[in-house]
C-alpha cells in the first residue's frame, strides 16, 4: 500500500467530480420539483385557460374574472377560484428581486391559489395591500415591498413557493394583481386620456359624459391568467375537464397534463443540457481512474512480475487491480456524496433535489466505471512477463 | 517494533476512513428526503378576538352640483375660478342672450301698444254706451226709429266686447313678456347652494350644448369617504360602526370616523359591498376630492372562543383543517371555522379542545407518515 497518498488524494479528486454530478443529476431533479411544486401549491385538480394556450404557466392566458362563475355550478366542480400570475421585479428598499406575483382570490386559508404552508407570520387577512412572500426571495416579515405604485407589507413567509423557473413567489389580493398586471406608468396613461380625448368618435360635443365613459373603461382590467378548478370527490378529473372544454370552449388540463406541459416543454432544453454534462462527466471520470490506475499499476510492474513469477493466478492480479480499483470509486463516491450534500446544494443559486435512488444509482455507476476503467491496467499487468523480475 | 508500521497504517486508515463513514451516513439520513422535517406548535387558546373589515375608498363630496345652460348657447361670461367659495343664489356667469333681449323690447312695444288699443277700445265703449243711451231717450221721444236704436245698442255691445278683448290682449302681452325676462334670468348661471367651485370645464366664448356643465360645484362641509370591501369580507357591516380613516397622502396619521350608510347596491361585477364613511372630524386642510384613503372598520368585539393561528389551516383531500400533534403523531383533524380577526387568529367551533397542540409552520407540505421535529424556529428564518 505504498503511495496511498496518491491514492487518497486521487480518491478526493475523483470524488469532487463525482460530487458535481451528483449535484447535476440534483439539479434537474430541483427543476422537475419546481414544477411539481407549482402545481402542488396551487392545490387544484384542473386549470382552466385561454381557449388554444398552454395555460398560465407556459403561454400568457387572458380570460374573464367572471367566468369562474359559470365554472362554478358545472357538476362535479368543488370550487372555482380566479389567479393571475406575472413575473417582475420588486422592489424592497434599495434592491429588486425577480418573482412571479401570484394574485388570489379573496376568501380564507385553503382556497385554490393560497399558499397551502407558512414558515412564519399569517395568511393574507385584508383585501389590498398585504403579501405573502418566499424565503427565497429574501424579504422578511414586516418589510414593505413596492409593485408598480402601491406598497405592501409582508405578512407571511413560505419556502418551495417558486415559479417552474425557480423564481420566488410572492402572493397579493387579486385585485391589486389586476392593477399590477396592465396598469401603465402614469405618463403612459397620460398619452392613452390625450388620445383618446383627441379622437372624435369618442369625444362628442353632444354627449357630454362620453369621454370619462370611454377613459374609464379603458382603465379597468376585467381579465385573469387562470380559473384553479378543485373537483369534488367520486367524480372523474377527465370528465368534469371534457365537459367544461365542450360547453365553455376552454381550455382545460388535468394535473397529468400541466405536469407534461412544464417538464415536458418547459423544461425540455434544459434537461437535455444536463443529461449531456452527467455524459461527459461519466467520461471524465472513468478516464481519470483509467488513467491512475494504470499509473500505480506500471509503479507495480516489478511486484507483479514477482507474483507472477511465483505463481500467482491471472485470476489474483486481477482481482487485486479490481480491488484497488473499486475501493478508489468508494472513496470517490463517499467524497462526493458528503461535497454534494453538504456544499453544493446549499450554495447553489437553484434549488437541488438529492434523491436516496440517485445515489444508489451514482453508487453503481461509478462501480462499473471503475471496474471497466481498470481493464487497461489490467491488460498491461497480465502482458507481463515474468522474467522481468529478475531480469532488468 | 515491527508490528508498529501496520498498527500505524491501519490506524491511519481507521482515523480517515471511520469519519468519513459516518459523515456519509450522517448526511445520508438528515438531509434530503429521509430526514425530518422541522415544524413550530401552539396550543388552542381562548381568546376574545374582534373582527374587523378593511376596504379602501376615495374622497367624495356629498353632493356635486354641475350647473350649465339648459339649452344650446354660447358662454358670454364666467365669474368665478376654480377654489372660489360662492353662496346660494349667486350669479356666476352668463350665456349669450342673443336676440332675446330685442325680443324683449320688442315685447314691451307690443305691451305699450295693447295698452293704447286698450284706451281705443274704452274710449269706443264710452261713446258707443252714451250714444245708446240717447237713441234710447229718442225712442221714448218717437223722434228716431227702432232701426236706429237697434243698431246703437249692437254697437254698444260691439265697443264692451272690444274692450274685453283689449283687455286681455294686455293681460297675453304682459305674460308674454315676463315668460322673455323669465327665459332671459335662466341664461345666468346661477350658484344653487353655498359651495366651493371645483371644475370650470369651458371658458367664454365656447358653445355648449344643452345639459352640459360649465362649473362644477361641490360643498365642502360635506366630505365622505365612498369605501368598498370585498363582499366574502363585508359580513357585519352596518351603520353607525367606527371606522378608522387612513389618507393615501398622509400614510402615519389615522383619523377616526364612522359608517353613515351600507349601499343597498353591490358591485356585482367587481363583487364588492360598498359604503360611505363619514369623517368624525374633517381634516385641516381638506383632502382633495378622489384621494385614495384606506379604511378599516372595527366590528364588536366577540365573547371569548376558542381561537387558532390562520397559518396553521390546511387544506388535506378537500376538507379544511389542521395537523394535531398528539403524543408526537401527526393526525390531519377537519375544523369547522367560526370568524377571524385581521391579525390572523380564527375561531374553532368544531374539531379542536382548547390546549390541543396544532401545527402553525411547517418546511414542507405534511402528511401522516412524516416525522416531524418540533422547532422554536423554522430553520431559514430570520426574526
């Protein structure tokens, strides 16, 4: 066992690069929970949308705040509730921070929409200017937050609240959501009265209170992202979905397929990004511990000539290689698992999901890459000849 | 000595490899999914909670006067500006009177020449009823023929039915010409109540239509506050509650008022209550008509119940409820709700004992297999 130094100090090598792709396989599994996430804390059954749109998570969905209405009395259908989301920035103090402002409906803990946990303070009580904001964000109860032009006091905090992209959620009453969601800036709104005021159908001498009819139409906004449908139980989530897209003409999906929405479009690209960096990884890795096991092994060459030289099976020298080989893959392993678990996931600005069955399947993995890797050391230890040993 | 080397590489390997082995499982088994998760506990507590509601409003005037010509013109003058405090019965501009007061003269020629035609006529009368009286003298004295004295008394009562008639044409003449100085009075704007001018919306010379306004008054001593609450948060509100008054523009001060009316109309589309509060006191300076004011009104205060945190309420396979923890075990009990306070406690009237031990935070979404590390803190969380 001499040069174990090497050998430890190749061990935590390869055990850092291990760690990283662990922590890669972690990623992609934080980004698929994100989006399980998103669709578990909205506790609904079924997400109603703009007619041909891929709900509010994927594609923009404009429909009525009413229509939740006639959503309601359709058999079958436990509750409606409306929701919009729009991701901006908010501005607390002197920073801003990219979220996704969620609005929800008015009414009490467990209505579609609302988050279904806190870690601190309480659930939304007033009808405006309150919030519910994610650790993730970094705001802390009683810190006020500026969006667009009103300021709201941060009343509670969740975690795991994020977008499919990781962005925190903050939660507000949906009519000041609405307001978040069109309302201009004020010399926008400026432009759109002088416009308006200076278009002749809608500023009529004879009709005095036309104009302030057509501006203030223009300044109200009737519309939500998304209807949050529970179903009542014993009833099928297909058929109530095949009912309300047959009579309503709107789009409907069930949870399986938001699930296959997000992970399987959203999510896409990035998934392919990272199955190609754990390959190159895997490539990575089953050179190196090719490489320093041939290395020790050529340092060997004189003792292997005298086994072989007394001897010992092929059988022997292998194994020993293979021993060597598989116990730098444990060190390696139990390396990375403690770097990923304790360093990478915590400081990575993702969140990263190490599953127990990612790592039995990292555990075999890096097995057979070891015991593969050690096949070149172990040609050249058998192709040696034992006069060596004697010889020069 | 020379067991020494393999003791001492042995041990070498222990004091690494041991460690290691055990941080390996360590983090195995306390981070990730096997590992608990930490929660926060509070027990059922009795507690006299008082409810309130809170909506947001604007400032309104109680009445609003628009004042404008009631019929097609063009403004002549306009008095007054905008900020001028005037009284009732004040003349604050005029319209164009066009040919009305030509036509109110020629109204008085009309007046002065029925009055002649009326002396005509009264001086006809007289002779006709003299003339008639002396053929009727002649008559007795056989020195004129019945013809005659027929023919006097006709124009007699001819000359009284033209005096009649003259007369009334005066009284037509005269009424004719006070409907002109009526007409001629409604071209003043005129101020209907005491108030203060808000909007002048034309300046003279434009042309109006009938209806539309040119001044707009409003009387200041008559402030309210139009609120609206959302209607799943307006149950209890009536007349006479004390309100709480927070102006957009003046966002540290709270000024105390109460609800003068609950509107018999909802807002059906925006599905909200909406009421008028009034200032018990009104601000100095006046706050300017449309400013946004935020409102909350106390409701009585309810007789002590049992109360619960709203944080701890989840909803579990489509009932509403909380985690009790029981001897360490979770359990997920259905609660029926009674009312909730704007600080976040809510009443229990089914389900929870007072002293029971709930669940207010949790790191993650529970269900009942999980095992659970009761915190002071959740982990993450800064006070």
């Amino acid at each position: 066992m001499h040069a174990w130094g090497k050998f430890v100090f190749t061990g935590v090598g390869l055990g850092l690069l291990i760690g990283v792709t662990l922590s890669m396989a972690g990623i992609y599994r934080g980004m698929v929970d994100d989006a399980k996430a998103l669709l578990d804390n909205s506790g609904a059954d079924l997400w109603v949308v703009q007619q041909d749109t891929l709900g509010p998570y994927a594609e923009s969905s404009s429909i009525y705040d009413d229509t939740w209405r006639s959503l309601r009395g359709m058999p079958g259908v436990a509750s409606a509730a409306n929701v919009t989301y729009l991701t901006m920035q908010v501005r607390q103090g002197e920073r801003d921070v990219r979220t996704m402002v969620t609005g929800v409906t008015p009414g009490a803990a467990g209505t579609s929409g609302w988050p279904p946990y806190l870690v601190a303070g309480r659930q939304i009580t007033r009808g405006h200017y309150e919030a519910v904001a994610d650790i993730a964000s970094g705001f802390k109860l009683g810190d006020t937050l500026q969006i667009r032009r009103n300021y709201y006091t941060v009343v509670g905090l969740t975690r795991r609240m994020v977008s499919s992209s990781g962005d925190p959620m903050v939660f507000i009453p949906l009519k000041d959501a609405q307001e978040a969601q069109f309302l201009k800036d004020n010399d926008a709104i400026h432009q759109q009265r002088r416009r308006t005021a200076e278009n002749p159908a809608f500023n009529r001498p004879q009709v005095p209170g036309l104009l302030d009819a057509v501006i203030a139409s223009q300044s109200i906004n009737p519309y939500v992202n998304a209807v949050l449908v529970q179903i009542e139980s014993g009833h099928n989530s297909e058929v109530v979905a095949e009912s309300i897209r047959r009579w309503k003409r709107l789009t409907v999906y069930t949870r399986n397929q938001m699930e296959e929405i997000l992970v399987g479009k959203l999510i896409a690209t990035s998934a392919r990004q990272i199955a190609m960096f754990l390959v190159i990884l895997s490539i990575v890795s089953s050179a190196i511990v090719a490489f320093i096991i041939y290395t020790l092994t050529l340092g060997k060459i004189r003792e292997i000539a005298v086994l072989k030289l007394i001897g010992t099976k092929n059988r022997t020298i292998i194994a020993l290689i293979m021993q060597q080989s598989v116990a730098l893959g444990l060190i390696g392993f139990v390396v990375g698992k403690i770097t990923a678990t304790l360093l990478m996931a915590p400081i990575f600005p993702k969140y990263v999901l190490l599953e127990p069955l990612d790592s039995v399947i990292g555990f075999g993995a890096v097995v057979v890459i070891c015991i593969l890797s050690s096949i070149i050391a172990i040609r050249a230890a058998l192709k040696v000849d034992p006069a060596e040993a004697i010889g020069g | 000595m020379k067991s020494l080397p393999i003791q001492g590489r042995t041990l070498a390997l222990v004091v690494v490899l041991f460690p290691l082995l055990a941080l390996f499982i360590y983090v195995a088994l306390r981070s990730g999914p096997l590992a608990p998760v930490p929660v926060t506990v509070a027990r059922v507590k009795t507690e006299a909670i008082t409810p309130a509601l809170f909506g947001i409003g604007t400032v309104e005037a109680q009445y609003t006067y628009k004042i404008g010509p009631t019929s097609a013109g063009r403004l002549k003058r306009l008095d007054v500006e905008v900020g001028d405090l005037v009284r009732a019965g004040q003349v604050l501009g005029e319209m164009d009177p066009i040919d009305l007061d030509d036509r109110i003269r020629a109204q008085d020629a009309a007046g002065k020449r029925a009055e002649a035609q009326l002396s005509e006529a009264k001086a006809r009368q007289a002779y006709a009823q003299i003339q008639a009286r002396r053929y009727e003298q002649l008559l007795t004295a056989r020195s004129t023929s019945e013809e005659i004295v027929a023919t006097k008394k006709h124009e007699l009562e001819v000359a009284v039915a033209g005096l009649q008639a003259a007369a009334e044409e005066l009284v037509r003449v005269h009424s004719e010409g006070k409907a002109l100085l009526a007409q001629r009075s409604n071209l003043k704007i005129v101020a209907p109540s005491d108030g203060l001018v808000t909007l002048r919306h034309v300046d003279p010379g434009t042309t109006v239509v009938a209806g539309q306004a040119v001044v707009e008054l409003v009387d200041p001593a008559n402030l309210w506050i139009n609120v609206r609450f959302d209607q799943i948060h307006a149950g209890g509100l009536t007349v006479n509650l004390p309100a709480q008054i927070v102006l957009r523009s003046q966002a540290g001060e709270v000024r105390g008022g109460r609800v003068l009316r609950v509107e018999p109309y909802a807002d059906a589309v925006t599905e909200e209550t909406l009421a008028k509060v009034e200032f018990n006191q009104l601000p100095e300076p006046l706050p300017p008509v449309g400013e946004l004011a935020e409102i909350t009104v106390a409701l009585p205060p309810l007789p002590p119940a049992p109360v619960i945190a709203n944080a701890a309420i989840r909803r579990v396979d489509g009932k509403l409820g909380v985690w009790h923890v029981m001897n360490g075990d979770l359990r997920f009990t259905p609660v029926a709700l009674g009312l909730a306070d704007l600080d976040g406690s809510v009443q229990v009237r089914e389900g929870l004992k007072v002293g029971d031990q709930y669940v207010v935070y949790s790191a993650k979404a529970l269900t009942a297999d999980i095992r659970i590390d009761v915190v002071d803190r959740i982990p993450g969380v800064t006070p």
